[in-house]
C-alpha cells in the first residue's frame, strides 16, 4: 500500500517536553488528502511526529504559563460532625411518657429528646449534646421512680398494712 514511500528514521527521543495535560491529549487528526505524491506522503509521516521530536520546533505549553501564575494550590475539605453519633433517647421518652409517666417527668423527657431531634438537623452539636444529656437525665429519673413506686405497690398488695 505504500509504494514509492520513502521512510526515514526519526531521531532518537528525549523527554517529552510539556505538560501532562499537553502531553496526554492524542494529537489532532489531519484531514486525508485524496491524491498523495510520494513527496507529500513523506512530509506527513514526518508531520505526524510526537512533540518530544526534534523535526518541528517545540510549541511553548499553555500550562506552564498558568503554573507560574498559581502559588502554592490548595484545597479546601469542609467536615461537618457526625451527628447521628448523638443519641435522642425517643423511644425510651416515648415509653416513659406513655407508661411510666411519674409526675410528668416522662413529658419532659420527651420534649428534650425532640429539642435533640431539631439541634441535630440544625448541625448544633454541642446544643444536640447537652440536650441529650438532659433528656437522659429525666428518662432514668422517671424510669426509677416508676419502678420503685410499683415495687412498692407490690409490696404493699402481698403485705397490706392490716396485718401490722
């Protein structure tokens, strides 16, 4: 298919000179011309050179301008605090607001436990935090005095105070 072509060997290569940007792009296809002389067929072949070739001039990097003007690149991460590590206490709230709602306390267990809720999907950890704590607080309270008070009821039903 190439007849009459005469290839010439190409120097040897040094570095490729440029950016990775410049050196990664595949370089641009030439339209084909319909009649080729042997002449012109050399010439392309020749054309068709990398550009860490020495058979064309190399072309100044576009990138290298635009390195110079960027000093010392940075990038910025933005880390939000995980807030589902903070734990609202709903369900225990709920079950003590339902069941064991000693002198309200249950109530406001479960209010703290929805203040939690708000804190958290406002990204206020810190407020999330010391609610929960409260929230906490109240649901052992209520849970303690419930338990203690039906114990006592139980008591009092096996032994009832007649017999003293």
């Amino acid at each position: 298919p190439f007849e009459g072509v005469a290839w010439t060997p190409r120097p040897p290569q040094g570095p490729p000179q440029g950016c990775f940007a410049c050196i990664a792009k595949p370089p641009a296809l030439q339209p084909a011309s319909p009649v080729l002389s042997p002449s012109s067929a050399v010439y392309l072949m020749e054309s068709k050179s990398c550009k860490g070739d020495s058979l064309r001039p190399a072309v100044p990097c576009k990138h290298s301008v635009e390195k110079k003007t960027m000093t010392n690149p940075t990038t910025v991460i933005e880390i939000y605090p995980d807030t589902t590590e903070v734990n609202d206490y709903y369900l225990w709230s709920i079950f003590n607001f339902v069941y064991l709602n000693f002198c309200c306390l249950g109530f406001i267990a479960l209010a703290y436990s929805l203040k939690v809720r708000d804190k958290k999907l406002l990204n206020d950890l810190n407020g999330a935090v010391e609610d929960a704590k409260t929230a906490r607080l109240f649901n052992i309270t209520s849970s303690a005095l419930a338990t203690f008070c039906i114990i006592l009821i139980f008591i009092f039903l096996r032994y009832p105070l007649t017999d003293y």
